[in-house]
C-alpha cells in the first residue's frame, strides 16, 4: 500500500508503527457554524481511507476532535448573544447530523478542547521547562528559532516566512512568526487556570495534546485540508516533537481545495457553501459519492450539474442493484458451485479495486471498478442461459457480495446492520405522497393497456418522463424511478 506522505512529497510504502495497527488523528471542525463542503470533504474522504484499512484487515484507532474554544467561537458567541460553550456545543450536535447524513462513522474518539485543558498546560509547561517557549506577562509563546527544522512540512524557512509574514506586529515576541501557546483571559471569555494567570490555549496546542494523549508519538497518519499544512500542521510538529523529542506522526495527509467556478472556495470570497443546504437539494449519498468521486489530492470544483452526475451514476448502481435483487427473488440455488467464470471475473473486480486503494486511496479509479461491477451483472443477467441456471444465480450471489464489499469500503449507499443496501430508504410526507400518485397513475396506465388504448397508456409514460420519473415494463411489473 502506497500513501501520499506531504512530509516528504511522495509516495510511501505504508508501514504503521505497531503491525496490524493504524493510529490515526484527523483535525475536525472549529464548532461555530454549520460544516460546510470544504469540512465536509476531509471528514468523507479520511472515513473512507479508515473503511479501507479496516477492511484490508488493520485495527484502526481513528480520532478526529473539535475545536470548541477558538476566537472564531468567542465573536459568534458575542455577535448572537450566546454563551460560547453553549454556542459549539450545539454545532457539536449539527455537525453529527451532517455527518451521520453523509454515512461518516463515528470515530473512536472525538476529543473536546475544554475537557483536556490538563493536558495542554502539561505540554506547555514541558515546552517552557525546555526553553522552547517564554512566558509574557499572561501569555505564552513558542520560540521558532528554537526548533531546528520549523518549516520542514511546508517546505519554508524562517527568512520566507518573515519576508512574506502576514501576522500582527507584537513587539514583545521574539520573533515574528513566534505563535500563542497560552493566551491570558479577557474580560467575558472562557478563560481555565494555569501557572501563568487565568486564559484559555492557543489553537495549535490543542491538537498536539489531545493527538499525544490518545496515540502517543509516532502515531501513523495524521490528516486535515490542504489549508492546513502552514501554520497548523506545521506548529503541531514544532510543539509536539519539542516537548517529547521524538518523532510526532509518520504519515502526513492532506486533501486537496474545493473550488467554485476554478476559483478556491472561501468566507472571504463568499462563495462557500453549507453542507446543510446542499442537502436540501440533493441526497446525502450522491453528495458523499461526488466527494469521493475525485482522487482527495485534487482540487474538486463544485456546481449543481455535477452532482446531477453523481445522482445519475448512483442510480445506475441502484438500478443494477435492484435488477440483481429482482433476478435472485425465490430462486433456489443451495450448496451448488457458482459458474466458474463469473467467479473469475468477479475475483479480477476484487484485485482491480484493491489495486486502486492501494495506491495512496484512489477513490475515483475504486468507483470506477464498482461501474465495471455493474456492466458484469447487467451483462450477467442478459445471458438467460448462464444467469437463468442454479450455478448462475449462486454467481450472482457472489456479485451481490463483491458489491456491497465495494460498497462497505466507500459508503456510497446506505446499509442495514447486516450490511445490506438500503434500496428503499425510509422516505418523507411530501416524497410518499408522490409514490402514491405515480403509483395511481401507472394502474390508470396498466388499464388502458389491457384496453389497447396505447395513445393514452404512451401519454403518460412520456408526461411522467417529462418530470424526470422513468417508468419500466419489467417481466414482473412495472419498477419507476426518480
């Protein structure tokens, strides 16, 4: 297996660092508004990459925190008359609704910043004691200089870095790109006590704490967005690799931007979009399989016709799914040995799948092997003479199998606790009212046909087809479909 490492800016054969074990830490949501599409494209992709793992057999240790005190927190909190820890725990609870929505697991861990404030003073009194920071007045901050090779997974020096610095002018840091460890309490902010006055951390320390309590150092794979890598990775190594004097993590991932019309997609610009509207618009699952339908590295331009794809491509699964469903309905096939060359072509689905999430996770290529999947049972089930035999439908069995496999890894579609697909999914008032109608109007449909008034029963074939409802003369009766 073969991961991208930005540390190095290649690729890596994957070694963890306990065999069978993968540790991992994905930096999750700052909690003050509703995750947008640029959260939302780590949290599917890393819950993917963590399918993955677990399916090649690895026992993944998967943590993925929040940031629930931050400044971005605080000016909410203020602007909307709000307790801040009030105000994140909340959006705590709207990002679990999002995500559940999108089919991410959980993760074993979802650290909170306010529960590990031990924790992070700890690491700063460590770096104090070792004179990797200093202490002024009421706040703490880390010396860059310090740390020999700060820079090395953004690829800068220090003379670029304050060449090109972009941070507020404090006389009394050391150095320019010097950042907050611990920052002294405001007058009306959540502030915790520490040795150095009341206050609350800065937000780099947050991770390196809450990643080192729960996977020590030298964890596997610590990921996030691009955006991440300067400053916040780039302080999380500095800090967490001062403190301890070994390595921090072995693998450092990073997801490409999401962008807009080719134009990088942000607050600033405006043009950012909440996973909670575009849920209103498009199911869950076809914007997990647009996500995923681009490698992560890339950059992923975002508009409505291109999820209108990705709704048309699931459907062709769905389709393919139900035909299958439809085909092995009643049918015996007990302890007969499946038709050996369908199990063959089957076992080559399997390798070409494997072969594309082995190679740094490429989603886009394993998609497309669910799509060569589909044309092997559609073509399966046209050949009456193989797929219509005991032998045939036991195969067929084993392509159900390999697609919900493929599934389990991606997510794309929703299962049950057996891991079943989900192929009628519990629906709403307005949506079951509609299954109704078209239901009436395809018996109205059937009795003009049994009439031979095929001028009326094409007319609303072709009226349905005009409002995007396809209807389908199937040898066991009519299937309809969005």
């Amino acid at each position: 297996m073969q991961v991208f490492n930005t540390m190095t800016g290649g690729k890596e054969e994957f070694k963890t660092r306990e065999p069978g074990k993968a540790a991992i830490y994905v930096c999750g949501p700052t909690t003050y508004n509703y995750i947008h599409l640029g959260n939302a494209r780590p949290t599917v992709f890393f819950d993917t990459m963590r399918r993955y793992l677990k399916y090649k057999g690895y026992n993944v240790l998967y943590v993925q925190n929040f940031t629930d005190v931050d400044d971005k927190i605080i000016n909410r909190a203020r602007e909307e008359g709000d307790d801040p820890m009030v105000l994140a725990a909340r959006y705590i609870d709207e990002y679990f609704r999002d995500a559940d929505a999108l089919n991410v697991m959980r993760a074993d861990i979802h650290p909170r910043v306010s529960e590990h404030m031990a924790e992070i003073i700890d690491m700063i009194k460590k770096l104090v004691e070792r004179d990797f920071a200093y202490v002024v007045g009421g706040d703490v901050y880390y010396d860059v200089r310090k740390f020999a090779v700060y820079g090395k997974l953004s690829g800068r020096t220090l003379e670029d870095m304050r060449a090109g610095a972009r941070v507020d002018v404090d006389e009394r840091k050391r150095h320019p790109m010097d950042f907050a460890l611990w920052k002294s309490a405001k007058p009306g902010e959540p502030s915790w006590g520490s040795p150095w006055g009341a206050g609350r951390p800065g937000w780099h320390i947050e991770c390196s704490a809450m990643a080192q309590k729960y996977l020590g150092t030298g964890f596997d794979i610590h990921g996030g967005g691009f955006d991440l890598i300067f400053p916040h990775h780039e302080n999380e190594i500095a800090q967490s690799e001062a403190a301890t004097g070994r390595l921090f993590a072995r693998y450092w991932m990073h997801n490409g931007f999401i962008t807009v019309n080719q134009e990088k997609m942000s607050k600033s610009l405006g043009n950012f979009f909440l996973v909670r509207e575009i849920l209103a618009k498009f199911r869950p699952e076809v914007v997990r399989f647009y996500l995923l339908g681009t490698h992560y590295r890339s950059p992923l331009d975002f508009d409505d016709e291109k999820l209108e794809a990705a709704s048309k491509g699931l459907e062709r699964l769905k389709t393919c799914l139900r035909l299958l469903e439809e085909n092995l309905s009643g049918r015996e096939y007990g302890n007969v040995n499946p038709d050996p060359q369908m199990v063959g072509g089957l076992d080559k689905l399997r390798g070409e799948f494997e072969k594309a999430m082995d190679d740094d996770f490429n989603t886009a290529l394993a998609i497309g092997t669910m799509f060569e999947l589909v044309r092997e049972i559609n073509s399966y089930l046209q050949n009456r003479d193989r797929a219509g035999t005991p032998a045939g439908a036991a195969a067929l069995v084993k392509a159900r199998e390999l697609f919900q496999t493929f599934n389990g890894v991606l997510g794309v579609l929703k299962v049950d606790e057996k891991g079943h697909v989900l192929l009628d999914e519990p629906v709403g008032e307005d949506e079951s009212l509609v299954e109704k109608l078209v239901g009436v109007l395809i018996e109205v449909r059937q009795e003009a046909r049994e009439k031979k008034d095929w001028a009326v029963s094409d007319g609303i074939r072709d009226r349905l087809k005009s409002i995007g409802i396809i209807l389908e003369d199937t040898p066991s009766g009519v299937r309809w479909k969005k």
